[in-house]
C-alpha cells in the first residue's frame, strides 16, 4: 500500500519545490520504507505550516560527489552549502519532485496531520480511517 510522509523543509527551499525551481530534495536520511509515494511539504520556522505536496518520482541514494553531478541543475543550492550539508557522509540522496500540488490554505500540523509538533526530518503518514 502506497506511504505518505512528511518533509520539514525550510521556506526558501519549500517555496523552490512549489515554484518548480528545486526538483530534487536532498537527504542526509531516508525512508527505511520504499513504498513512500507522496510528500505532505512542511515549511519549517518562520512559516510552521503544510504548504503543499508532491508525488516522488524516484529516489537516488549515491555516493555526494556523484549526487551533485546529477542533481546540481535542480537541487537549489550551492556547492559549498551541497558539500557542507553531505560532510563525512558516504550516501547522499535526492528526492525526484514529481507532480507538484500548492495548497491554497496552508494548514497547520494539527489540521493537516493531526501532530502536534514538526518531524526533526521526517515522518510516515497514516491514511485517512486508520
């Protein structure tokens, strides 16, 4: 059965996701699960709101220097932040932002999720009736 998560991802780089400027989303830690298919995007402090979702198109899981290779036009960011943030890592991963969704009434996490506080990183998502 097809998993939801949720992503804490910082404003400037949420907005990147909803605009279709960043097409991939970096990871230091993924899922263990490899059935996620659609991410609820949380928009860290200042915003503290669900701003939108999008559906994974694939996930890459590779060594950082051929991770910037391949996601460096899509990633959002710059090398140095790129090198700094996958520092004394062996595997590096990207999300692939498949079909983007903006909400037109950002909610909280309460309305959204029914959580009462953020995911450090991430967290999987119940379906509706569970």
């Amino acid at each position: 059965m097809p998993t939801s998560a949720l992503l804490s991802i910082r404003p400037e780089f949420a907005e990147a996701i909803l605009e279709g400027r960043k097409t991939y989303e970096l990871r230091r830690r993924l899922f263990a699960r490899d059935d996620v298919t659609r991410i609820l995007v949380y928009a860290s402090s200042p915003v503290q709101r669900v701003v939108g979702e999008f559906s994974v198109e694939k996930i890459l899981a590779m060594e950082p220097r051929k991770l910037w290779a391949v996601t460096s036009s899509g990633a959002a960011v710059q090398r140095r932040l790129f090198d700094s943030y996958f520092e004394d890592r062996q595997v590096g991963y990207a999300i692939k932002v498949g079909k983007v969704r903006r909400y037109g009434h950002p909610m909280t996490l309460k309305e959204s999720c029914g959580l009462e506080r953020p995911p450090q990183s991430f967290c999987y998502l119940r379906p509706k009736g569970d």
